[in-house]
C-alpha cells in the first residue's frame, strides 16, 4: 500500500472523521457517527483505496 493522501489532507480526515464519530456519543446519539471510523482510518493510513482504483493521488511526486 502506497500513500497516496497530502498529510494536511490525512490531517482533514482525521479531524472530520472524530467529529463525525463524536456524533455517536452527543447531538443525536445515531450510529451513523460510526461512518466516522473510515476517515479516521484512511487519514492515519495514508492510503485510500477508492483513490488507488481511480488513479488519484495528493501526494507530491
């Protein structure tokens, strides 16, 4: 797997995907919070496969 994620893109991820996975325990207490789990995952990894099957890539060359 290589990255293929700009670090002050896996920042963004990481950031947004917290505060959607914070809508697990407060606001609206929903299980769709959980989606958050995907970008924080994707934005600690560096890798995103969706990115790798299009051919798209962030980081410089």
């Amino acid at each position: 797997m290589k990255q293929n994620i700009h670090h002050i893109e896996r920042v963004i991820r990481v950031v947004l995907g917290l505060i959607i996975f914070s809508l697990v325990f407060v606001g609206p207490k929903s299980l769709w919070g959980l989606i958050g789990i995907l970008p924080i995952l994707t934005g600690l990894s560096g890798w995103c496969p969706p990115y790798q099957v299009l051919g798209i890539s962030t980081c410089k060359k």
